[in-house]
C-alpha cells in the first residue's frame, strides 16, 4: 500500500470505529439503565477515560487522513514518506490504548507509544513539508 494510502484508509476505518463508540456514550449518558450513576462520574474514571479515547481517536484518526493525503502530494524521498506513514498510524495506539486501559487496565504503554508516534510524526512531516521546494504533484489514479 502506498505511502499516504494507508493512513487515509487507517484513519476512515478507525474515525468510523470511534464515531461508534461515540453512540455507546450517548447510550451510556441517556438511555442506560444506570445512567444517574454515569452521568454522575462524569469528570472522574472510567467515563472521563471514554471520553478521552473517543476524542483523540477521532482527532487522531482525522490526522491521519490528512497525513495520508498530504504524502501522496508531497514530493518527499520514499523511505522518508513511508516512515512518518507508519508513525502516524502507529499514533493510533493511543487513543485505542487508552480503551484498553478502560476496557481490560492494560498498562499506559501503548497510550504513551502511540501519543510519542504521532508527535513525531507530525514534527518530522512538518520538518519535511518545510524543506519541499518544488510543486506538490496531482493526485494518483
């Protein structure tokens, strides 16, 4: 798969899984049976964490898909495109991290993995777009 190719597909695909979880919060807030007793923990624990991997998984799911874009549009050396490609989607493990926490207390590795992945992602992309002089190119068929 292309460089930038993955990260749109990556970012649609868990964007959509996000955006569901996004029902199952407003389920949990407004039609639940213990919903007193969630909205009521609202700022604390496991709603708070919910909250938190349903943010940045759809934020880091948007990067993604303008990372992805901007990869086939950028004229960066290939070994340069496909490592922040892998970057930005290895990125993804945080907010997915961070439902693991809530959902099985897996340990914070992956929330902290995935948070320095995309931080560097984004730096080296902005480094890299910084130094591209020539036109960016039309897009792939």
């Amino acid at each position: 798969m292309g460089e930038g190719k993955r990260n749109v597909v990556a970012g649609l695909i868990v964007l959509a899984g996000f955006m569901a979880f996004g029902f199952l919060l407003i389920y949990l807030r407004d039609f639940a049976p213990d919903k007193a007793e969630w909205v009521a923990s609202y700022g604390v624990g496991k709603h708070f964490e919910s909250r938190l991997a349903h943010a940045h998984g759809n934020l880091f799911a948007l990067l993604n898909i303008v990372y992805g874009v901007l990869l086939t549009r950028l004229e960066l050396p290939e070994r340069r495109a496909r490592a922040i490609s892998w970057l930005a989607v290895a990125g993804l493990l945080m907010p997915i991290g961070i439902l693991a926490e809530v959902t099985f207390g897996a340990p914070p590795v992956f929330v902290l993995l995935g948070g320095v992945a995309m931080l560097a992602a984004t730096l080296w992309l902005g480094v890299a777009a910084l130094g591209v002089t020539t036109t960016p190119r039309a897009p792939r068929a």
